[in-house]
C-alpha cells in the first residue's frame, strides 16, 4: 500500500446520501478476478443521467469525492474501492460512512474522512469551483478561503496509511499469539475449533 | 459478581487473541465461507506474497452469485458450461483455487450447493457463539443462531484466510426490542422491513444489534435468518438473536454440528449465550409489533418502507431537505407517483429466492397462497429459486413444486439469482418486480430494474393479482 499523508487538488460535489456500493460499481462489473479496471463500470448509473458530474471534465482524475451520509451502504463488495481508486479517487468526504466500505477504502489506502453535514455543505460549495487540501498528520480539511475542519481518524488506521503498512504482515508477526489461542480453545471447545495435527 | 455482558460482548471476549491499547484487537474467527465472487483477488494475493491458508479447516467454499439457476447437468448427466466468460472464469477460479489451498469445497452440481448463508447453517457449520465472516454483506444472517457474523471485503477475506483473525475494533451494541406479538399474516419479513423503516438505512451503523422480545422467541430459526439477515440493510454490521432450545433442536443431528459427548458440551456452553440482566446496551430502540401490517418498499433504500395498506408518500412530507431530494429521485426512477395506493401498483415480474428467503419456510409460505390458484395475465416472468439444493429437494418432496409450476412459477436451481443482477437473471430496464431479496438499490436487480421488496406470500399475492397486493385478502 502507497504511503498517504495528504490529498490535495478537486473535489467532486456529489452529495447525494446513501450512495449503495451498486451505485458506485453496479453487479456486472463484478465477474473481474482482478482489482484493475473498474473505474469504466463506476457510477454507471449516475453517469448515465446526461450532464452528470463524474462526466465533466473540470473533475477529471479529481481526488476527492463529496457525498451525502451512510456513503458505502450496502454489498461489501471491495470492488466499490477498486473503482474509486481507478477513478483516481483517494479520499472521500461525507458525514458518515457504513462500516464495511470504510474498512475496505482504509485497506485500499483511501481515506474517509468524517465531517458534520455544514462542513460538508460548505466543503460542496467550495468544491464547485476550487480544490480542497486535506491533511492526514493534523487530521484536517483546509480550503483556500481560510476554511479549515479537523476530523477524528483511529490512530492505527492513521498509521498504517501514514506508513503504508502491511496488516497481514502485522498480524503474522502475532502468530505465536494466534497458536496460543488456538490451543487454548481447542482445549476447551475442539467442538469448534479442531487442535491441529 | 462479574459484571453483567451483552451477548455480543461475551461472544466478543471469548475471540480476544491480542488487544491493543488504542482499542484494536485481533479476534479470532471461528468460521469462513468463501464464494466465486470475493475471493479470487484473495487468493491471487496469497500467492503473490507466499502465504497459505491458515485454517481450512474452518473454511467452506462454495459457488452462489453468478452460478445461472438454469440446469446444470444435460439429460445425460454431464456438466453443463456456463456461457458467459467472465461468470465461468470466476467459478474456475474458485474451482482451482480452492482445492489449490486445501479449502473444502462444495461445487455448483452438488445437492449441499447453494447461497452460502443458506448452507452455512443448514450444514450446522454456522454455530453459536462462533464468530464468522464471509466476503458478502449478508453474512449477519448467522446471527439469528447467535453467530458473531458479519460480511468482510477481499482483503479481509485475504487477512482472514493468512491469518485466521480479523483486526477490529467493538461495535457499539443495540438492542431492537419488540414488544407483543405479530398480528396474523405478518412475518419476519415484514417485521424487519418495518424495522429498517423506523430506524433507517443508517440507523445501526457503527452498532452490532441484538433482536430481543417474545416474538424472536417463538420464531422458528428460519425466520431469525429472515430478520438478522436484513440487520446490514439497517447499517448493523451485525445481528444477534440469542441462541435457545429452538436453535439447538435445528442444529441437532446437521452434518458439520458436534456429535455424542461434544454436542452435550456444546449446548452447556451455548446456554451461557444471552444477554445478561442489567447489562447495558449502547442504544436501544422499542418496536410494537401490534402496528405492523405487510410491509412493501417504494423507493430506492430498504429504509422506504410502506404498509400494503398505505400510499406511496410524497417527498414534500419529508422534514429532512436532502430525504425530500432523494425521495423525488427514488420515485422518478421507480415510475411511481406520490399518493397512489400500494395496492394499485402493477407489476410484472416475481422473483421469490435469495439469501433473506429462500428457506423451506418461505417457500411453504408462498405456495400456501398460489395453491390452486394461477398467476395475472400481465406476469411476464415468476421465478423460484431455491436457497440449495437441499432445500429443493425437500420443497420437491412436499410437492411445493407442482404448485409453483401449476401457477406458472419457474422451478429453479439454486443461487442468488435476480437477487443482484450478475447473473442471467435480471429485471428488465423500467420493468417491476415484486421481490423477497434484500436490496431495492438502483439497478439492483439489472440496469433500470424497479424493485418492491416484500415477503413470500406477498410475493405469491402479487404473482397471481398483477399487482402489489395485501396476503392476507387471500388466505
């Protein structure tokens, strides 16, 4: 995973609420055994709508996308942070997001970032027509009319995208842990988790 | 004393394998399964790093989003190929993968085949107090048997398969209480699809939700699937229901549960597995099940929830700006206009299946209405799929079948079907479906499809009126 520690350039102001992960990659886009690509399928049927905005080229390779709450909802399908990224998407903005999609953006190197609905609105206003800079070291959202709003990040999310570490790797350095607890349930429920040979 | 725990707080505590002090722990992660469409990015990044699967043990394989629900094996017997491309090469990869890694695999022409959350607890994979996951936002489903179950993106299922834990951090907890009973004609589905209308589409997110109340009590495990598996559709990563005598009797004696002196020792520890008195919940929300009628969708999130019995409702009476512009978006892509009666909605296809319902129960419930009867002329397409195989089997045996057939249902093989639109069964562009899936999203059920979900038998009440009807003018 690349290092992030900011991401700065224009926002796209789509602001609509509850945009499902079918929104953002739609089924058929699934049948893919590998991550490349998906930006052709993204938004579809947004794009669709003539004069739609991910089709206006001011937000060509924007890196910052501005939605509406519950951004992500839906299938947990990871190919939604595929196609953003293909988009060349790094960062979204929305005052809140589901669980599932901001765990898959977070290990895709995407940052979702939490802001109360005015800041939002105005972050919309702004992104009309000027870029947007967000900060991941000061966890904030600055604009170039003196606009700035921080935002809370978990602070081992915050790391590992500042380092762009490897969880798997991380964890792996947990084995002896893991080995430990499987051998103590395995003792006292090998009912459901079988000692190994 | 020790200090009284949620349910979902014992199951929590008992999966700890390390915890940090920022509040992250590494919990480990009893069950897996693994299907066509979440994995083979999984799988390629094992191999690409060097890793192997940790315990197969404790994953299942199999195939349900893209298999296509027609025959699968010719008259001779012979596996039949998948005609599109892109579907074969997924199943191929998983095919290959699967035993690649060891992993146990049920293929598509197998009787135990089907969508992964009917199998997990048919097969008794699914257990109590387990904690499981799967790359498939339905996995919540296992909850309704006290499973810790929750749906994982790929490098999740990748994270899981190197590693046999998950990173996480606790959910907060939210307790769904219902209070009375289900009038008659009203189900599970009808009741979560209430509930998902109260609380809304964000209304669980960050939380993990026990179902609690007398109704979850008296229902049979099927329509807990129903309900749990609909907790995503709320924002809840997960839902419980605790497990009981009606969940042990429905695990007795399956494939994959404990046997002789290990099925003893497992009930002693699953009747450790409820909420205890005075424990705390995070948020806790009151439903009266007395209000509840048949419940439709009309719009574009499982939040726009409606009784049979109302109207679709107009944007302007909603207080929040951006609920007024999204409704108005909804209805214009669903064809539909404000103040109409439920019942006056026309529709054109029927599809009963998906992970939500296509149980033996649903599938009961669905023929008990078309017995004897036919479906409207203006039906262009009903379609049954069966949950697995063994559920069609056992629907065959009941002769549920002849009634489908008779009304003039498809009998199909099963998987998820039209439930999402990456198969070839699909809604067409502008057309209406009267759909027992989980998902009324834009394009769901194909580019352009309108989606009213709603339970078995208001599905069935649907095929054979033309029209989203109320069930219980039927029976």
């Amino acid at each position: 995973m690349q290092p992030i520690e900011r991401v700065e350039g224009r926002a796209i102001p789509f602001g609509r609420k509850n945009v499902d992960t079918d929104i953002i990659i739609p089924a058929q886009w699934l049948k893919t055994i590998s991550r490349e690509g998906l930006g052709q399928g993204a938004f579809e049927s947004v794009r669709a709508e003539p004069g739609n905005i991910f089709d206006d080229p001011e937000f060509a390779r924007a890196p910052i996308l501005i939605a509406g709450d519950n951004f992500g909802c839906g299938s947990s399908r990871e190919h939604a942070a595929w196609a953003l990224i293909d988009l060349g998407i790094t960062a979204v903005i929305a005052p809140s997001f589901s669980d599932i999609f901001s765990s898959n953006a977070f290990k895709n190197g995407i940052l979702t970032v939490v802001l109360p609905q005015e800041a939002v609105d105005r972050l919309m206003e702004v992104a009309a027509t000027d870029p947007i800079h967000i900060d991941l070291e000061s966890q904030t959202v600055t604009t170039p009319f003196q606009d700035r709003f921080t935002f809370e990040i978990d602070p081992f999310r915050k790391t590992c995208l500042m380092q762009g570490l490897d969880e798997i790797g991380l964890t792996l350095g947990k084995a002896d842990a893991i080995s430990a607890y499987e051998q103590q349930v395995s003792a006292q429920r090998p009912w459901l988790v079988p000692a190994t040979a | 004393m020790a200090l009284a725990k949620t349910l979902y707080e014992k199951i929590w505590d008992a999966h700890v394998v390390d915890q940090r002090d920022d509040g992250t722990a590494i919990i480990f992660i009893d069950r897996h399964l693994v299907h066509e469409v979440t994995s083979p990015q999984a799988f390629e990044g094992l191999r690409m790093a060097g890793r192997k699967v940790r315990r197969p043990d404790l994953t299942l394989a199999v195939p349900d989003h893209n298999v296509p629900t027609t025959a699968r094996v010719d008259a001779a017997g012979n596996r039949l190929p998948i005609a599109d491309p892109e579907s074969r090469a997924q199943l191929e990869a998983l095919e290959r993968n699967a035993p690649a890694f060891g992993v146990p695999y049920i293929e598509a022409t197998d009787i135990r085949q089907g969508i992964v959350h009917v199998i997990g607890p048919e097969q008794g994979f699914t257990l109590p107090g387990c904690t499981m996951v799967c790359g498939d936002s339905h996995t919540a489903a296992h909850g309704a048997l006290g499973a810790l179950a929750f749906g994982i993106g790929t490098s999740e299922v990748e994270h899981v398969l190197a590693t046999q834990t998950l990173q996480l951090k606790r959910s907060k907890s939210m307790e769904i209480r219902v209070e009375g009973d289900l009038p008659p004609g009203v189900s599970p589905k009808d009741l979560i699809l209430h509930i998902i209308g109260q609380i809304g589409a964000a209304g669980g997110t960050g939380h993990v939700v026990e179902y609690r109340g007398r109704v979850f009590e008296q229902m049979s495990v099927e329509g807990r699937l129903t309900i749990a598996n609909m907790s995503i559709e709320a924002g809840a990563r997960a839902g419980l229901i605790a497990p009981d005598y009606t969940t042990f009797a429905y695990l007795k004696g399956r494939p994959m549960a404990p046997k002789g002196a290990d099925w003893d020792a497992a009930v002693a520890y699953w009747r450790t597995l409820h909420t205890d008195h005075g424990a705390q919940f995070d948020k806790s929300v009151v439903i009266d099940a007395a209000d509840i009628a048949p419940s439709v969708t009309w719009g574009t999130s499982p939040e726009d929830v409606v009784p049979i019995t109302g109207m679709i409702p107009d944007p302007e009476s909603f207080a929040d700006a951006s609920k007024r512009a999204a409704a108005q978006k909804s209805l214009d892509y669903m064809g539909l206009s404000a103040g109409t009666p439920l019942t006056e909605v026309p529709v054109e296809h029927i599809f009963i299946g998906s992970c939500t319902n296509s149980r033996i129960e649903d599938l009961r419930a669905a023929a008990a209405v078309l017995k004897g009867r036919r479906n409207a002329p203006g039906i262009k397409s009903a379609l049954v799929v069966p949950g697995s195989g063994l559920v069609k089997r056992q629907a065959e045996d009941e002769g549920l079948d002849r009634i489908f057939i008779e009304a003039g249902f498809e009998w199909r093989e099963p998987g998820c079907s039209a439930c999402l639109g990456m198969n070839p069964d699909k809604v067409p562009a502008g057309e209406r479906c009267a759909s027992t899936s989980n998902r009324n999203f834009v394009g769901r059920q194909g580019p352009g499809a309108r989606t009213h979900l709603v339970s078995p038998a208001m599905a069935a009440a649907a095929a054979v009126t033309g029209r989203l009807s109320d069930v219980r003018a039927l029976v």
